[in-house]
C-alpha cells in the first residue's frame, strides 16, 4: 500500500498519533517506508505533546563496496536512502519503494535484496554491493561488457538493479539456462523491455563472451 | 531553395523493389543514401554510447541530481474525483520543522475543480521529503464535494452529472472539421446511409464489439523536475520528452513562471513513452516553489502519482462492422468507438481505418469524460486499440469467406512494403506448418495457435531541429543537438551519421544532448526524433568535411571534387592513391583560430517512395484450456524504418515495444474503484507489468528501405512495432481455442468464460 493510502488508512483506524503512542517507531517506520516525519515533538494536529523515542539519529557502519563506512542515520531510514543520499551512491534507483520492481537491487552479503525495504540499521556490520562496486579495478565486469554489448539496457533506469540480481544470479549458477535467468530477474521489472537482451547478455557472461 | 535547381535521379526502395525516382534537391543538402552507398558507421551494429554510464550507475538522471541548498516538494491531492477546493488552511504546515514554501493550486493555475482523485491540490517544498510529506498531509482543505461518473457507462447515463464543468457535454461529438452542427448530422447520416447501401450488397458481412482497457505509461522514472532560479533565469532538470517545450513553457510570458530565460538540461531520461511533455503541473509547482523557497527545488512523483496523475493510454468499446465481396475484398466499414479521455478533451479515438483498402467507412469516434486520470499519448495513441478490433474482425472475416487469414490481408493491402513482409513473417514463424487447423480441437489442455496483425505509422520527421558540429585544431570533433533521449541511443547514431561524413569512427567523435543551449530539436514524439535530427546532424557534418578537405586542397593544390575522408585519412573518391597520406587530425591542424563551428538547419522532406513505415508482425502462443493462462512462445516482428542506422538499437526498439504489447494484451488494466473513483491499482504489483517470466522468444527482421524521405533515409521506429502485438496475439489465440476473446487484458478468466459459453453457443 502506499503512503497515501497509508494516511487514509491510518485516520481512519487509528491515527497516526495514537499509532505512535503504542508503537515504537521504528515499527512504524517499517510499515510506511521511509519519508515518515523524522523525529518531532508532533504537536500539529492539537495542543498536545507527545514524546517520540528512539528516532535519533544513529551511528552505522556497513562495508560499500568493499569500503568501510561509519555514518548516521534515523532508524527509518532505508538502506536504498542511505545509499543514495548521504552515501551519494545514486545508481540505485527507487522507482515502487514497496518491494515490488527490483530497481533498487543491492547486495547484502551477497544476496539480492530490495533496499527500499530494508532498513539501513540492519545492514550494520553488513557487506554491501551496488551497482557502483562492480567494476573490477577500472575495467567493466564480465557482465557488464555483456549488458553493453548486447544493448541490455535503453532508458537504463532498471539496469543497475537488474546487474545486481543477474550478479548474484552468476554467483549461484555460472550457467544458467533462458529460463533459470527469467527466474532470477523475475523481481526486477523493465518498462523499455529489456529482457530478451537481458538473457543474452547473462548467457554470454557466462560463457565467457563478456570479458 | 534555388527556383531553376535540376532534378536529380535517386534510387528508392528496398531488396528487389527497387526504383528511380527523380527529386529535385533542397539547396544545401547532401543526396540522400543510395543503395550503392558503402558505410563503415551507418546502418552498422554499434554499442550505445552512453551504455557504460548506465551499466556504471553513473548517469545521473533528474531524480538523482542534488544541488547545494536542494528542498524537496511535495503535492498535496484531491481524495475527490469531482470537487471545488473552498479554501486551504495552511496555518499549520507553515510552522513545521523544514517547510520553506507553500502554494496552493487555485492561485496558480487559476482553477478551484478538482476533477480526479490524484489532482493536485497544493504543494509544499521542505528541508527533507519526509518533512515535505508531513507538511502536505497537515494542510486542511475544505473541499465542496460534486456529483461524479467514473465509468463511461455511468458518464453516458440518462442524468449522469456533468464531468467536467456544468456547460460541457460528457460525451464529446466527433470531429466536424469545420461543418457546422447540421452539417455534421448530415454528413453522420449520409456516411451511415451510404455504408448501409454498401453492406447490403456484399457477399459477407461480420461484426464485432471490442473493448480495450486503460493502461498507465508508467515510466521507471518518474516525472519530474529539479528547478533552480539564479537571478530571474531558470535552470531545470527535468524527465523529459521534449526539452525545449520545457523551455518554451518557463519562459511564455502566459504561463505563470515567467522566467526571462530557462535552460533545460535532460541528460538521461529514464522512459517516457508518450507521457513526458511539457512540464505539467508538477514542473510548474517546483518552479514557483523554487522561487518562493528561494532554493533549488526537486520534485518527483512518487509511483502512485505517476499511475493517477500522469497520462495513460484511453479505454475503447468498438462497435466494428466488415462487408466483403465474395473474393474477401473488403468493400465497406462500420466502426464506432467510445473512449475515456479522462475530464478533458484528449483524444480518445481507436484508430483502425488507415492500413486497409477500404472504399468506403463509416467512422465516428466519441470521447466520453470521466472523473478519472487524464489521457495522454502513448506509444503510437488510438493505434493498439485500434488495430486489436480491426485485426480480430479480419480473422474472423476470413473464417467468413474461408480464405486464410494472411491471404486476406494481402487482397486488401498495397503497400509494396508490407506485402513483402507478409511473405517474410509467415516464412519465419512457419505459418503453414505451425497454424492450428484444428482450433480448439485435439487433445491436451493445452493448445496452441498462430495469429498475425500489421502496422502502419508516419515516422518519416519534418523540420525544426539543428545540429552544431564543432572541431577543435587538435582533432577532437563534438556534436551537439539540445533534444532528449528517451532510452532510444540518439546519441549512438548522432555519432554514427556525423562518423560517416566525416571518414571517423564513433569513438572519435563526442556527442551532447538533453540542453536546450545547443541547437534546437523538436521533442521525441511521433516517431520522428531520429528521421527529424539525423537528417541536419548528416548535412552539418557534411559541410563541416566539405570546409576541412577545402583547407587541404587548397593549401596541397587538390582537387577537392575529388577528396572526401575515409578511415580518419583524406582519400580520393575515385580510390586513387593520393600523393601524400593526410590524416584527419593533420587536416584539423590547418583550421585557423581555434575552433571551426558549422550549425545547420535540417530541411524539407522530400517525396521518396514511402511516406509511412509499415511492419507485420506473428504471434505464436499457448493456451491452457483448463487454467486459462495464455503463454506468448514467439513474435516474429518485420519492420520497416527507412534505412536502420543502428541495427542493435533499433532492433532493441521492436523487442521493447512488442513486450510491451504483450503486457497491453495480457495483463495492464487500471482498475477503478467506480463507487469511490480510486484507482485500487496505483502500483506495480496490482498493476501487472510484463517481467522477464512473460516475455517470449522474439525474432526481429528489420528492413532496410532506402525511402529517399531525406538525405539519411531514416524513419523513427518507437511506435509503430506495440501496434499489432495485441492483434496478434488475440488472433493467435482465437486461433488456438477455436473462440474469440473480444476484450483486452486476455486474462484467464476471459478465456474460460470464452470456452464454456463456446459449448452454449454451438
Ligand atoms: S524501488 Fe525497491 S523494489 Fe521498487
Ligand atoms: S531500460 Fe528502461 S526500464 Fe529497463
């Protein structure tokens, strides 16, 4: 559900105060994504205070790209916002930011995960990839000499999220037939219709016609 | 153009249909490609320029720019499809942490009516997006809410309330083009008479009503700008289709920004498909906002926005008719259409009556007002819903008359084009072998069919758009021109046709787009971005080699009707060995100043041998009888664009545009809630996008038509190829089940109420 129909949703049922008042917020964070208020004293809707915890900003450290980072972040905060704000690694896009088109495909110790749900506080301590860190020194991987060269990408929007599920797709099955890559792309959506181009791109990675 | 200019004799067309034609060639401009021609860079196989910037994650799109000093905005919208916004108390949302500009609609554009759920209303700029968001949602706006029709049943009902304003009409008349009100009815009724005189004398008469549901562009990125004030001057990075209508708009002393000039900068778009023009509401909010904040302003949609409130492609119910003599030669048409424009007036028409011979139509489109989000164009608009009837009433005519689909279509086609490509297609997906002769029949729950559809566009570019080539004494070449690429590779072929002239590789060259302080190009729709540019990139290059080998001959004492660049060097024409090798860059040497600039004008097209570009397309699928799901195996797609300059990237533009059709007639369906006028789908999960599990085998054979439209022959290629997918695939289907589903999505559910009340009718 978006944020839209969250709001509806939330002044319907419960408000958003009241919510707040017997939940924890970084519980709340987690159901309504990442633009929530940061911490206030939310004194808007009426005269009344109410004190909201745990919304201070905290220390993470996480490895990017082989780098590490220590930095600060409210606990709502998603790792997709993280990475793209602060961090400046813009790559990563955020096109649903519900887990539903893979643009903001990253790697999390080796696992595609969708970083517009996933909070940055639990990427702590963690190792992570973006389309960013797949350059091998200053050469293109293997599979993204293949994306070029067989013009897998137009508008390019989804195309570093799809380098990172078809990564870590490689990773577990070096040869993957048209139909395993269709599974391991599934999650990421492509609105130019990029796919086919996609397959071939991963099948020639993979036979090595990438390098 | 010089009055007594001789004409000259070009050869058109394509493989064995070639001609001569005799044109008489524009002052300035270079003759258009011949067939004899030889290139080393044009209508080559050329990795996208920018690929490696995308693969990177280093292009910067406008939702990822950051400026110093960058707020973000926020809209706040309508939860009313119908409703007059009475005042908007902001007393609140001003004291919250980070707010630093409010606006409210009504003041800016001049209207209090809300007309869909999802209209803008106000919107906030703030320190943060989450502070920008918690600010709209405390504005308090006390709407009067209206009496509303979401459905165009419900918009056309006996009383239904007025949509849009209480003095226009729900259900927009047909075009009169220029009849007065009576003329019109009569013209109505006499094109009714005259067709029904027609059906009554042919041999075979089908009919058919068809329906197509409304599909949302939906973008990866969304739309957006980020605006930027400096002094009275506008900078805007904007997602964009059309750079310098952006321009146009910020800087039209009617429209309410006002700047005194405004630069638009859109160096990767991320997909437009139609929706991307002008800077709409939401570009306008940023750049007043901007300036209220004084500070630079983002302000993107989110993807709920970018479903309610950024264009979609109409809904249509067709009532389609055919009368065919006893040979399948189509005599007469009947096809009336009703499609939802949303509130305003935007075409909602299905266009189906332009590829056949067809003597005689009876055509009447209504555009009927909803209180849902607006229309826009999208990838070849009225065409898919159009050619998805049409093409399923052809089949079922040729069942009718007992000819073989394919056969039908040719008796009714002269396009020399298209009919070679009919050959073409039915060879490769093995038309013959492979149709289903037995339809619906043999055993096993799956079945599997054969179906065709075909395309016809007007891709072929006209005037307004410049090149500026630019070589340095050292060599370096760059060529600019101020449009915008869409996921399309203008820069490749920019670099491609410039390459050509100038004898280099594309790697020599440097090309710039997306910034309206270069040359003027119009914006990329209709096709026409590439036929439109290519053809001043060609000529300001020409002219740019032209005046180098002038510095060459003249100071070596050569002939220079003799000289032209190839393989970075000076040669002869007539492949003679010159006494002395000139390199490119020795050439560029001799360049007085620092710099030589040529800017030109792309010119009148020319009559060549085809306006339009036309493709056919074959669809191969598999229909689960028991669950009803449709599985698309293969397209096999030919497809025409005049002379291909980059066969990867168009051939990239044909496979995208067909799983896109695939979508369009399978899965996307905007879903409303009629009671409420939400749209119950604003997202991509309900709202169901093709992925890479649908996406069939697809085979692309581009022709390579020597059209002589201008001088780089090219057409554009986006839209024509999503118009007989649908087509296709309905066809294919019907061809597999033995029954026809008359209404996109082709959803399972269709398709087994199809099957059971197949057995009812029989
Ligand atoms: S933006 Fe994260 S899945 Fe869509
Ligand atoms: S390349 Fe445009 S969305 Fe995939």
């Amino acid at each position: 559900m978006s944020r839209d129909n969250k709001a509806t949703e939330e002044t319907q049922g419960v408000t958003r105060r009241g919510f707040l008042k017997g939940a924890s917020f970084a519980a709340a964070a987690v159901g309504t994504g990442s633009l929530l208020p940061p911490p206030q004293t939310a004194s808007s809707q009426n005269e009344e205070e109410v004190l909201i915890l745990g919304t201070e900003e905290t220390k993470i450290a996480l490895t990017i790209n082989g780098e590490n980072i220590s930095t600060e972040a409210s606990p709502s905060t998603t790792l997709l916002d993280l990475i793209r704000g602060p961090l400046d690694l813009t790559g990563s896009k955020r096109v649903c930011d519900r887990g539903s088109c893979g643009a903001c495909t990253v790697l999390v110790d080796g696992k595609p995960i969708c970083s517009c749900s996933y909070l940055a506080l639990d990427a702590q301590g963690k190792n992570i990839q973006t389309v960013e860190g797949l350059m091998v020194g200053d050469k293109l991987s293997p599979l993204q000499n293949s994306f070029v060269s067989c013009d897998a990408l137009q508008c390019g929007f989804c195309t570093p999220g799809m380098l990172m599920s078809c990564t870590a797709l490689l990773e577990k099955n070096p040869n993957p037939n048209r139909e395993e890559i269709a599974k391991g792309i599934s999650g990421n959506l492509c609105r130019c219709g990029t796919y086919q181009n996609i397959f071939e791109a991963v099948h020639k990675a993979a036979t090595g016609g990438g390098k | 153009m010089s009055k007594n200019a001789d004409k000259v004799k070009i050869t058109v067309g394509f493989e064995d249909h070639l001609k001569e034609i005799s044109v008489k060639i524009n002052d300035n401009d270079v003759l258009p490609y011949q067939p004899t021609d030889s290139f080393d860079e044009v209508g080559q196989d050329r990795d996208r320029l920018d690929a490696i910037a995308k693969v990177t994650g280093a292009a910067r799109y406008t939702f990822d720019r950051k400026l110093d000093g960058m707020v973000y905005g926020r809209i706040l919208r309508s939860p009313h499809p119908h409703a007059k916004v009475l005042s908007i108390d902001s007393t609140v949302a001003k004291k919250m942490p980070g707010v630093k500009a409010i606006i409210e609609f009504h003041e800016v554009f001049r209207t209090r009516a809300v007309r869909y759920v999802g209209e803008g209303v106000a919107a906030v700029a703030a320190e943060t997006e989450a502070q920008a968001e918690a600010a709209i949602r405390a504005l308090k706006v006390d709407y009067e809410v209206l009496p509303f029709a979401v459905t165009k049943e419900d918009a056309m009902a006996e009383g239904a309330p007025a949509v849009a304003s209480p003095n226009s009409s729900n259900v927009i008349a047909p075009r009169a083009w220029g009849r007065s009100e009576k003329e019109q009815q009569a013209h109505l009724e006499d094109q009714k008479a005259e067709t029904d005189e027609a059906f009554a004398e042919v041999k075979h008469v089908v009919s058919g009503n068809f329906s197509t549901q409304v599909q949302v562009h939906n973008a990866l990125e969304t739309h957006g700008v980020v605006c930027h004030w400096q002094g009275e001057n506008l900078k805007i990075y904007a997602s964009t289709q059309g750079t310098f209508s952006c321009r146009g708009q910020a800087t039209s002393s009617r429209g309410p920004i006002k700047a005194r000039n405004a630069r638009v900068l859109s160096e990767y778009v991320g997909g437009g498909f139609g929706a991307k023009f002008g800077l709409r509401r939401e570009g306008v909010a940023a750049a007043i906002l901007a300036k209220k904040a004084k500070r630079p302003v983002h302000l993107m949609l989110n993807r709920r926005e970018e479903q309610t409130d950024a264009g979609n492609r109409p809904d249509s119910y067709q009532e389609l008719k055919l009368g065919l003599d006893s040979k399948g030669r189509i005599q007469v048409m009947r096809a009336h259409s009703w499609g939802t424009a949303g509130p305003g007036r935007s075409g909602a028409g299905a266009r189906n009556s332009i590829i056949y011979n067809i003597p005689k139509i009876d055509k009447v489109e209504y555009n009927v007002r909803t209180n849902c989000g607006e229309a826009r164009a999208m990838r070849a608009p009225g065409f898919p819903q159009g050619a998805f009837a049409l093409e399923s009433l052809l089949d079922m005519a040729a069942d009718e008359v007992g000819i073989d689909p394919v056969e039908l279509r040719k008796r009714n086609d002269s396009h020399p084009i298209r009919l070679a490509e009919y050959d073409m297609g039915a060879k490769m997906i093995g038309w013959r072998k492979n149709r289903n002769r037995n339809p619906g029949g043999g055993k096993g729950a799956i079945k599997r069919g054969l179906g065709c559809a075909s395309n016809e566009w007007f891709a072929a570019g006209g005037r307004g758009a410049a090149c500026l080539i630019r070589v340095n004494k050292n060599g370096h070449v760059e060529v600019r021109s101020g449009g915008q690429d869409i996921g399309t590779g203008l820069r490749t072929i920019m670099a491609q046709v410039a390459a050509e002239e100038l004898g280099l590789g594309i790697s020599d060259i440097e090309t710039f787009i997306g910034d309206t302080n270069d040359p003027r190009c119009p914006g990329s729709g209709g096709s026409t971005t590439t036929p439109s540019l290519m053809p001043a990139v060609r000529i300001a290059a020409h002219r740019m080699a032209q005046e180098l080998l002038t510095l060459v001959a003249e100071k070596l004492k050569w002939d220079i009707e003799k000289l032209t660049f190839k393989k970075g060097a000076v040669v002869r024409k007539d492949d003679k060995k010159l006494k002395k090798t000139v390199t490119f860059k020795q050439v560029c040497a001799l360049i007085e100043g620092e710099v030589l600039e040529i800017n030109e004008k792309r010119l009148a097209n020319y009559g060549g041998f085809s306006s339009t570009n036309s493709g056919v397309q074959f669809a191969d699928v598999e229909v689960d009888t028991q669950t009803g799901v449709v599985r698309v195996k293969r397209m096999v797609a030919v497809q025409d664009s005049g002379v291909i300059l980059n066969t990867k990237t168009a051939e990239s533009q044909v496979r995208g545009a067909i799983i896109q059709g695939v979508s369009y007639a399978l899965f996307e369906n905007r879903v409303m809630d009629r009671q409420k006028g939400h749209m119950l789908n604003a997202d991509l999960e309900n709202y169901k996008i093709a992925g890479a599990l649908e996406c069939p085998e697809i085979e692309v054979k581009l022709l390579n038509v020597f059209n002589g439209k201008n001088n780089t022959s090219s057409m554009g290629i986006g839209e024509p190829p999503i118009i007989a997918t649908a087509g296709a695939i309905a066809n294919a289907v019907a061809n597999a089940i033995g029954v026809r589903v008359m209404s996109i999505p082709i959803t399972p559910k269709k398709v087994l109420e199809a099957l059971k009340n197949k057995g009812k009718r029989k």
